[in-house]
C-alpha cells in the first residue's frame, strides 16, 4: 500500500528484516502487521533513524530501496523475484496513477 499510495516501487531483501530466530519466514511475514513497520528515509537520515530505534530496544533495519517502477521485487540469497508489478495489478486501486471513474451528470 505504501509503494502504491507513492507511485513507486521496492527492491527488498529478505534476509536483512529483523526476525526472532526460532520463526520461519512464512510464519514471520504473515504475522500481524502492527508487529512491524515500514519507513522511508534517504541514507543520510538513516544512521538516526535507526539509532532511534535501537536506543528503545527495538529492531529496526535498511532492508530495501526505493525505486521508481512501481514494481515490487524480493531478493533472497542472490535470487530475485518479482513480487508484485502495481502498473499490471494494484493492490487496493488508490494509487495516483490509477484511473478514477468519472460521473457525468445530467
């Protein structure tokens, strides 16, 4: 929904979200979602971002970059894969570059 919302997209690798070690992926990536949260920053707000994070004892991780495809592509162990390609299938239909329908009144 944030790529989305943002007409643009993702290139996420998977090993780098934080993940208690006795989960599987699976189980992880499909947890509730307030379990996490996803940012945006650019890298020279990053190392603060994160600090700020850390300082109150919760993981927090660059696990990805923003690109301007809008296009959602998962790396894991040097292989990737597209996950979703919102120009061909949006998610929820909200995005700027959707067409909206228009009423033509009489």
């Amino acid at each position: 929904m944030l790529l989305e919302s943002s007409a643009v997209g993702a290139r996420i690798e998977l090993e780098t979200i934080p993940k208690p070690e006795h989960l599987a992926w699976p189980d992880w990536l499909c947890a509730f979602p307030s379990f996490g949260y996803l940012l945006t920053t650019d890298h020279h707000a990053l190392p603060a971002l994160l600090e700020s994070f850390h300082a109150r004892g919760i993981a927090a991780a660059r696990i990805g970059e923003i690109t301007a495809d809008q296009q959602l592509w998962v790396l894991e162990n040097g292989d990737r894969a597209l996950f979703r390609d919102l120009d061909q299938s949006p998610l929820t239909g909200l995005g700027p570059r959707t067409a909206r329908p228009t009423t033509k009144k009489e």
